[in-house]
C-alpha cells in the first residue's frame, strides 16, 4: 500500500479563458474542480497506475467533506484527520489564447500543535500498514520546519520506504530525518549544497553531495531535457520523447507517483526512472491535473531513454 502524505490539501478550480486581462470582467469558457496539493496529486496517478492507495493529511469543513467524495472514482481509501475550519481552494487559469497558466493559491487554515499530535498519533498507526510513504507540498499555518522531519522519522523508525518531496526549510529540516528519497529541484538543490549548479556536471555533483549525506535516492528534474537520479547503483538519465503537452501542473507530482510504484513493486532504480518518466510525460498531455491515461504511459514507456552515466 503506498500512504500519500497532504497537509495543506485543497480544492482544485481550473478556470478555462481566451486572453486572460487583468482588471476586466473575464468570461470562463470551462472549469474543473478536483482533490488538490501536491500529495493527492501523487495519490490519483499512483491509483491510476493499479495501486493501492491510502490518503491522509488534513481536511476541514464542507470543503474537505467534497474533496473525500472526489477520491473515491479513483478508488482512494481516504484517512484523514479533520478540522472544523475550511479546507482551502486552488485557482488555475489557463489563457487558451497566449497559452499561459495563472495561479492563485490560499494560504488554508491554521493547525495547532494539539491537532498536529492527534495526526501524528494516526499517522504511526498509517505507517504500520504502508509499504512506501509519499509526503509533498506546503503545510498549514500554525506548523514549522520541521513538521515533515517528525513524520520522516516516524516513517524511518518503521523501516518503511519515505519519499519527501517539499521546499525551504521543510526540505532543509525534513532531510535531516534521511527519507529514502528526495526530488529537488534547480532551485532547490542549490539551496540544499550552496553549489551554482549551472551545468549538469554541477548538478550531478551536488546531488552526490545530498546522497552522502544519507539521502538513498536523489532525482532531479531537468524540465524538457528529462532527469537523472543518482543512487547507490550509479547515476542514470532519463530523456522522454517531445510531446505537446497540455498542462504541465502535477506533473513533478506525477512522477513521485511512479517512484512510489516502483519502491511499491520493489522494481529497480533504473525501472523506476522510466516509469515515473512515463507516468509524468502522460500526465502532461491531459488537462485534469494528477491524471494520465495508461495507453499514453505504455507508448511514452517504451520511448523513454535511460542512460547511465557512471
């Protein structure tokens, strides 16, 4: 079972526009609402994908109520810990005329420590029963850095497999704990080793750098040109095949979902890599955000070109 971590989850509205103007009336031609964060975006293509998934985190209000009812199409158990104030809500505008995506996202309610105890007490009796543990994105008001450090150590203790996919100094802290995985990106992994990291040999070394530090796996994404990994069996890079893509939001989510497939499914590094590249490229060609349809992951699956480095 892979258990998805979302703290700060939300509701997501996706408004459809043609030539999106700033202080004018504007007309949605289209919109969407879906269960979002960036753990229930790792959540529906890891269900998608035929596994079986448990989400927790917290939820609050009518709000949360909808995004639980909106897991079940994707046959996701949901285990939250619930609050009384609202559950936040996401708005992406997509200008179909100048191809632009706008974003505006609530900050949600404020969590006590009180309230963080009683999840963390639910959250052990989660891990016991996972295979692996997926935590990404923000946290509520009212929870610090090292949030994500208390449930990677709760996950370590269990000896369960936990990737932490997050920012700043939830990332800074949350490290310190050693997850079995982490996904920085540009920005982030020179935050995380002081390096400039402006060539790939740059990267390679500084993911290195993480990776000695007790990290098992680093994967780095490199927009376009794919990613690479580096991990105990060497360093490997995967380049996926041009698409159009249509909406690239969730798809970083998407490929932590094929990472936790492939620790679920005990499948090699190496393998690992191509799916969640699969997984991701797919993703990008629909417009639901944290969906892909798995005719589009099998085709992209054979394209996907993995070479390793060193």
């Amino acid at each position: 079972m892979i258990l998805t971590v979302t703290l700060n989850a939300a509701i997501d509205k996706r408004y459809v526009v043609e030539n999106f103007r700033l202080g004018e009336v504007n007309r949605v031609k289209e919109c969407a609402y879906t269960p979002g964060g960036k753990g229930l975006n790792v959540s529906k293509p890891a269900a998608i994908a035929g596994e079986e998934v448990v989400a927790t985190g917290f939820v609050g209000g009518h709000a949360g109520n909808y995004i639980e009812e909106a897991l079940k199409p994707f046959g996701i158990q949901s285990e939250f810990y619930h609050l009384e104030a609202e559950s936040r809500s996401c708005i992406n505008i997509w200008d179909e005329t100048n191809r632009v995506q706008t974003e505006f996202l609530e900050p949600g309610f404020t969590v006590t420590e009180e309230q963080f105890q009683g999840f963390l007490k639910k959250f052990r009796n989660l891990v016991k029963q996972a295979d692996v543990i997926a935590m990404s994105g923000s946290v509520p008001k009212g929870l610090d850095g090292s949030a994500y450090q208390r449930l990677v150590e709760i996950c370590r203790e269990e000896k369960r497999n936990v990737i932490l996919d997050t920012s700043g100094a939830l990332l800074t802290m949350g490290i310190e704990a050693k997850p079995t995985m982490i996904k920085p990106n540009l920005d982030e992994i020179r935050m995380l080793t002081g390096m400039s990291c402006d060539s790939l040999e740059e990267m390679i070394e500084a993911a290195k750098q993480i990776h000695e530090g007790g990290v098992e796996i680093v994967a780095v994404s490199l927009g376009a040109e794919g990613s690479f990994v580096v991990c105990e069996e060497g360093i490997y890079q995967a380049q996926v095949p041009k698409i159009d893509a249509v909406n690239t939001v969730g798809c970083g989510d998407s490929m932590i979902a094929g990472f936790a497939v492939g620790m679920s499914q005990k499948i090699s590094v190496e393998g690992s890599l191509r799916l969640a590249s699969a997984i991701s490229a797919a993703a990008a060609l629909r417009e639901e955000t944290g969906f892909f349809v798995k005719e589009d992951m099998e085709r992209i699956f054979k394209e996907v070109k993995i070479t390793k480095l060193k």
